[in-house]
C-alpha cells in the first residue's frame, strides 16, 4: 500500500484536506470538475478539466492572476497614462543647450573629484541650466488680427515710441509692447504675427539690464521686420545683463506662422515688439505671457486698452 499522502490521516483524507492539497479550486471560474474514486479505500478527489474552457476570469478569483478583460484594460490604461503624465512633464531641452548642460555636467564631475560635496552643488546649476533651455510645446491661436506674445515673461512696457532707425520703419510712434526675461524664463522667442520676414538687422551694443528702458536703443540687439496682414512689424531681441549671444535662425524673404520658432536668446534678456496703427493692448504691465499663447495685442478691435486688476 501506498503510504498517505502528507494531510492523510489514519485511512482516508477528508474533503477539507484535499482541498487544500488540490493545486485549484473546484469553482466555477476554474471551468473544472471534481471526480470521485476509490483507491484502497481511500477517496481520491482529482480535477479534469473541461475540453473547452468558459468565458471569464482564467484562474480562480482567489489566485490573485484573474483579471477579466475590462480589468486588464483598465490596469494597462493606468499605466500608459501615468507613462504619459512623465513623459509630458519632461520638457525637452533645445538642441543649442546641449553643449551648455554637457559643460556644466562635465564641471561637475571635475569639482566632485576635488571636493564630493561640489559634486552635488554642480549638478543643480546642471538642472538649472537644462531647465533653462527647456523647450517646450505650444498652442498658438491662428488668427491674422491676434499679435502673440514673441516670449516667456513679464510685460514691461505698453508704450508708444519711436522705432529703432535700423527696423526702418519710419519716424512716427509705434506701440511698443517688451517681455522681461528673467534666467528662469524659457528663451526660445516665436514669431507674433503670420507673415514674411522683410530684413533681419543685427546691432552690436552693450549688456546693461534689460528690463530698463534705455536697454532698448543700448543693448546688443537684432531686430526682425515682418510684413503681415496688417502691415510691417517690428521684432527685436534684446541682450541684457548676463546675456552674451542672441541667436536667429530665420532669414529674410522666409514665411513665419504665429508660434513658430525664430530664435533664442541665452540667460536673461527682452524682446519688444513694435505695433503699426490698429493695435490695441490686450496685456497689462507687470502680467506674466507665455510665449506662443498669451494674446498680448489685437488689430481691427472696437474694444479699448483691457483694463486688469492685481490681486
């Protein structure tokens, strides 16, 4: 005779012992069926298994792997949209940042092998620096009378004023509406308005701070003329304090969507923009803009100056 089976006791087994000696339950989600037979006068209990299994959860409900189809579903759309939600809050960095966050990354190591705590103190300026040359996705309204903002921001400035003699736009006041970027501010500037880039005039100049007024006819500037719909428009970015390059890589004679990318102006800087007769405020002074979104001025409106109230 066989000797019992561990759970076996004296002669025979009980149904509460097979059950936990059988590898599965005999429930219905396991689409299986419990047989009876008699060995030595012992009760065997043993599982056959349906020839075709029925719809529903594959294993029992207690084995901790039923998940039906609608749960299965939902578990993997909460994980695509968690996956989604990092993958959205990682803004990429702009390709004229690459050298800079490989410099910084590079000190790092270098102060870290000196000195471990400089190590660290390295890698924020390297986050910074990757931050500050962030990149980021923008919804632009497409409308011709819309003038949108060229920067991220503060506005520091809605006024009238003479143009630079060098955007050859003549001799009358035109609006003129500045963003304040600070070194926390993305600095890649987008084109305000749909057109045609007329001429793209650089100036050498020097580097006091940019949200001061004279910064506008002292500073190292390069100014873009573009034809629109409602006429010619002035552009004009502006280096500061700690700047030291401003980049354009459109030309002349290119066409430009409102939003699009046309330069970048590295670690702190301001752009103004220059408005013909038509335009009508639509920000006030000290309002935060976000480039490629924040309407910042309106053509062919009845409405006045929008008035704000800070609070």
């Amino acid at each position: 005779m066989e000797p019992p089976t561990r759970g076996d006791t004296g002669g025979g087994t009980s149904e509460a012992g097979a059950r936990k000696r059988r590898p599965w339950c005999d429930c219905a989600a396991c689409s299986g069926k419990l047989s009876h037979a008699t060995d030595a006068g012992r009760l065997l209990l043993f599982r056959t298994l349906a020839s075709e299994p029925e719809p529903g959860p594959q294993h029992c409900p207690g084995d901790g792997f039923s998940l039906t189809t609608e749960e299965r579903k939902r578990k993997e759309t909460g994980s695509m949209s968690l996956f989604n939600t990092v993958r959205n809050t990682i803004v990429p960095v702009h390709k004229e940042g690459y050298p800079f966050v490989a410099a910084f990354f590079v000190a790092s190591l270098i102060l870290g092998w000196i000195f471990k705590p400089l190590f660290w103190i390295g890698m924020i300026f390297t986050l910074w620096c990757a931050y500050f040359f962030r990149d980021p996705e923008r919804v632009t309204p497409q409308d011709d009378d819309l003038v949108i903002s060229p920067a991220d921001g503060k506005v520091s400035a809605i006024q009238m004023v003479t143009p630079p003699a060098e955007l050859n736009l003549g001799s009358e006041p035109m609006l003129r509406i500045s963003v304040f970027m600070n070194v926390f501010n993305c600095h890649v500037n987008r084109a305000p308005m749909r057109g045609r880039i007329v001429s793209i005039n650089y100036r050498s100049g020097s580097f006091v701070n940019a949200e001061l007024d004279k910064a506008s006819e002292d500073n190292e500037r390069n100014g873009l003329v573009i034809e629109t719909r409602h006429g010619q428009i002035g552009v004009v970015q502006i280096a500061g304090l700690v700047a030291r390059r401003i980049l354009c890589w459109a030309n002349p004679n290119e066409p430009l969507d409102a939003g699009e990318r046309f330069g970048l102006i590295r670690f702190g800087s301001r752009l103004d923009v220059f408005l013909p007769a038509g335009a009508a405020p639509r920000v006030s002074l000290g309002q935060v803009a976000i480039a490629g979104e924040t309407v910042i001025a309106e053509f062919a409106s009845a409405k006045g100056p929008v008035i704000s109230r800070r609070s």
